[in-house]
C-alpha cells in the first residue's frame, strides 16, 4: 500500500464512557510527535476537570478550551438561548481553527451532542470538514453522531457500555471521570 499523508476525520460516539478519552489519548499521541493540538469543549464548563491542569504542561502545543456552562437541558426542554448562543460561538472559533492550519489536529468535544439537541447545524460541520487543509486531522466526539458525519469520517468508533461503575451506585471519580 502507498503511504498516503492527508488530515483525517475521526468520529468517538456511542453511549459508552471513553469518547473524550480517546480523543485526549490520540492528542497526547499528536503532542508527542511535534504536532499543535486545539481541543474545544462544546458543553463542558462548569466542572473543572483534571485534564485541565495536565494540558497546561504542554504549553501551547496542546491548548484545552471550555466554551459552554456545561449542564444543556434536553429532551421536552429546549436548550437555553444562552446555551445556544454558546455553541455557535464555540462554532465559530472551530470554525476558524480548523480551516487556519494552525492547528494540526482539532478536537470538537461534545460537538455530536450539540448537533443531536439541534443547537448546530450537522451541514454548516460537514463543509468546514470539507474544506479543512488537507493535512488538518480533526477528531468529533459525543453520543449520536449525526449520520452525514459518520458518512464523511474516515474512521468511526462507537463505544458501548458493557458496564458501569454508576450502576452500583459509585459515583464519578476524581482522576477518573474528571
């Protein structure tokens, strides 16, 4: 086989935990090979998570930023024009990042979830992918990856919970799930 070099779109979806996990392992990966990694993180914001600090060793080769409030109200409820409002600002700084090629790969965390509560237009995502530099690597993650997505990745994994601690009645744990 040829070695083909080119940006690739990588979807971690499913109901299973590990999804930003794996997309921090693949940066950590990025990192270590001289690559700039920006990860944003559409939801996140009101938790301080542990990978917060630990990013922050990397200086600017790996830079971590919380663009929401973090709880979204789904389901009977709409999400809060504040929330929304948000993730459209989120958007548009990945918007940018992942056309710049500043970035050598761009982690959209929890995009697939803003996309599924109808606060982001799956297509406005599908043409940034599209028209991304071509050795730009970008990286979705979030349960119900839309199907135009999962269509255009080059590489899609669903996680599946088999079990989980939850379910005993353990909550989440410091250094673990956050």
């Amino acid at each position: 086989m040829p070695d083909v070099r080119r940006g690739l779109i990588i979807v971690n979806t499913g109901p299973g935990k590990g999804k930003t996990t794996a997309a921090m392992g693949t940066a950590l990966r990025a990192v270590g090979q001289g690559m700039r990694v920006l990860m944003l993180q559409f939801l996140k914001g009101s938790w301080h998570y542990g990978e917060l600090d630990a990013v922050k060793a990397f200086g600017d080769k790996f830079v971590m930023k919380q663009m929401g409030r973090g709880f979204v109200k789904v389901g009977k409820e709409k999400p809060s024009p504040e929330d929304v409002r948000m993730v459209e600002e989120a958007w548009s700084e990945a918007d940018h990042a992942i056309r710049s090629g500043e970035w050598e790969l761009v982690i959209l965390d929890e995009i697939n979830y803003a996309i599924a509560y109808g606060m982001l237009d799956a297509a406005r995502v599908v043409d940034s992918l599209q028209q991304k530099p071509e050795l730009v690597h970008v990286i979705l993650t979030g349960r119900n990856a839309h199907p135009t997505i999962v269509d255009l990745a080059d590489t899609v994994t669903e996680m599946r919970q088999v079990k989980h601690a939850y379910e005993k009645g353990v909550m989440a744990q410091r250094g673990i799930e956050y």
